[in-house]
C-alpha cells in the first residue's frame, strides 16, 4: 500500500467530515491525529496534509470533491477505515447534525458503500454512547432509565 496516497486521502475525508457542519472543532482534529496515529500514519504528512485540507476545501464543491478523492481508494480495508474514519469525526463532538450526515452520505457513496450499512455502522457506535446527541431529537436516555417504571 502507498501510505503517501492514502495518508492524504484518510486526511482528505476526514477533512471533508470535520467541516461539514461549518464548525472546526478541536476535538474533531484530534479525532483525526488520534486515528491516524493508530493507523500508524507519518504524522508529519498527516499536519502536512490537514493544513492543505484547510486551504483547499474552503473553495471546492464538496460533494464533487469527495467522490473525486473517493474515486481514487481502491483496497476495500482502507475504504473502510476512512469510512470508520470520517463516522468517528463526525461523532466525536457528541453531536450528528444533518449536515453531518449528508456529508458522510457522500463519502459512503463515494467508497462503494450502501447507505445502509453507514447507518447500522453510526447506530452502533450511538448506542454505546449514550451521550452523543442526534440534530432534532431531545431524548435524554439517562431520564429515560431513571423512569419509575424501570426501577425494580
């Protein structure tokens, strides 16, 4: 595998992923650099490669840009570990916005994934924590267990 290529096209989505919903948040780069650094990515062309990211998506058409890049993954194993990749960014503040989605459409899309399957893939991932919230809904489940019904 060409690291080079796929370091830049891990970074490229994620990148993508982080800006969807308008908002650069740190937790969401770190998101980003703690992945990478498990992916045992060169760091130095992962900062390299995120500052590029910053500059260059803020004058492309996003969804164009994403299936371009996503044209370009080939191996089925790193296809899935940016998909893992931009769910975990888009989770990792805590809270799915629709923007969020729609972006993580485009990357589903643009790696030969069915929508489906990216659903199942952020349903597993929200169910085990508890915390993060989805745009237009208010559920607090720790409300919800706390329920008089509930308790024995």
């Amino acid at each position: 595998m060409d690291n080079t290529k796929f370091t830049k096209q891990f970074v490229a989505l994620t990148m993508a992923t982080l800006r969807a919903d308008g908002i650069i948040e740190q937790v969401e780069l770190d998101t980003i650099k703690e992945q990478a650094a498990d992916l045992e990515l060169d760091m130095v062309e992962v900062e390299k490669f995120i500052a590029e990211e910053n500059n260059l998506q803020q004058n492309v058409n996003i969804e164009n840009y994403i299936k371009e890049v996503g044209s370009t993954v080939e191996n089925l194993g790193d296809k899935h570990c940016i998909m893992d990749g931009c769910i975990l960014v888009a989770l990792s503040d805590k809270i799915l916005k629709e923007s969020e989605v729609k972006v993580l459409k485009f990357v589903c899309e643009a790696l030969g994934f069915s929508v489906e399957r990216m659903v199942l893939d952020i349903a597993i991932i929200a169910q085990n924590d508890r915390s993060i919230k989805i745009e237009g809904s208010d559920s607090n489940f720790d409300e919800i267990i706390e329920d008089e019904d509930y308790k024995n």
